[in-house]
C-alpha cells in the first residue's frame, strides 16, 4: 500500500491526498513535518512535505508524486487522452504552481501566522500574483474544470493554491484577486461542495492547533 508522508496542514500534501482520494486509491498516511533532521533527509532529499512511500522507495516533488500516482495507479483518469491535452493540463499546473502558489507563498508568514514580511517581499509578489492570475485567466478553460470539461491533476494545484492566494490578496494586500474572474470562484465554490475536499478541510482544521503550537515553539 502507498504511503503518504506529510501533514494536514500543508496544501502540497493536501494536493496529493486529493489525488489519491479522486481515484479511490488506498494509501496510509504517515506524519512527517519535514526538516533537516539525518532521518528526515532520507524520506525526502530537501527536507520537504509531501513524500510518497512506494514498494520501490520514496519520491518527493508533489507535481512527480501525482505524475506517478496518475502513471500507476488505477481509477478515475486525471490527465485526459493525448499528449497535446495532457502537456496543456502539465502547463497550466505548473503555471499555477510558479505564478500563483510561489508569490502568495511569500506572504504567508503576515497572511496567517502574524509575522511582519518585508515591503519590497510584498510589492514584488503582489505584482508576480496578479500576473499570474491573469495568466491562469488567459489559459485556463473553466468548463467547469481548469483544463476543460474533466478534473485534472491541474485541479490539484487549482484547489489547494488559489485558496490561499486569495486569502493573501484580501489579508495582506486588500484586494480581491479574483474579483474580474467568476470562473475561478465559481470552481472554487464547487470544490467546497467535493466530499474529497471536505474531508481534506476537515483533517487540516483538526490539525491546526498541534501545527501553531509547533511553529510557536519553534520561533527563538
């Protein structure tokens, strides 16, 4: 059986865990914050969360797990056929992952744990977030899914980013990112609906008070 090593809290792992729940897969879940610990760095090469336990070894990089979960594992398809589609569907992730994800990332700590980001961090991300909502804009397809008429591994990125750069628009920047974009929202209003999601919602808000009390400890 698969295991997913990680936590709740994080949106990367929540991605996975999405996918391995949209195709019915059966995997354990395994807690693991990450670091630099000698024991950490042998699950995960940097330190990070998610890492996905297989009969073969570990793999880390959240877009390589759900590359291999999609590869190997059966159930509901999350890539659509043909190269072309599925190159759009690897692009718009990867899209939301560097333009979307990253800036907002950068704006976490003032956004939801009450710490002080530097003003040139933010102006840049700011700019760097509105380009890429914009991009997503341009290039995604909304009908009703990111990349078209199915949910995609992009939707994986889409559920578990856009979220939280819309938190980071409105808590840090007073803005609504995605105020001229109601295909966006009305995908995001869907996802609340997703028995999956809710049940990832829920193990995260069970999580989060042994999380901030971690961070909280973990400060000098």
């Amino acid at each position: 059986m698969l295991k997913l090593h990680g936590f709740s809290v994080s949106n990367y792992y929540n991605m996975a865990k999405l996918a391995l729940l949209e195709k019915g897969v059966p995997f354990e879940e395994v807690l693991f914050f990450g670091g630099h610990s000698p024991e950490a760095l042998k699950l995960s090469p940097r330190g990070k969360v998610p890492v996905l336990e297989t009969e073969e070894g570990f793999i880390s990089e959240t877009n390589l797990i759900l590359d291999y979960i999609e590869r190997t594992q059966p159930g509901k398809a999350l890539l659509p056929e043909g190269f072309f589609a599925q190159a759009k569907v690897h692009e718009l992730a990867k899209e939301i992952e560097l333009y979307i994800e990253l800036p907002a990332r950068a704006c976490y700590p003032e956004a939801f744990f009450g710490a002080r980001v530097d003003d040139a961090i933010k102006a840049k991300a700011k700019a760097e977030l509105l380009a890429g909502i914009a991009t997503l804009k341009r290039n995604g397809k909304f009908s009703p899914f990111v990349a078209g008429d199915s949910l995609t591994l992009a939707d994986m990125l889409f559920c578990f980013s856009v979220d939280l750069a819309y938190a980071v628009g409105k808590k840090v920047f007073a803005i609504d990112v995605l105020e001229d974009f109601p295909q966006a929202r009305e995908l995001l209003e869907r996802f609340k609906h997703n028995p999956n999601v809710q049940k990832i919602a829920a193990d995260k808000e069970a999580q989060m008070p042994a999380f901030l009390e971690m961070v909280r400890s973990s400060k000098p």
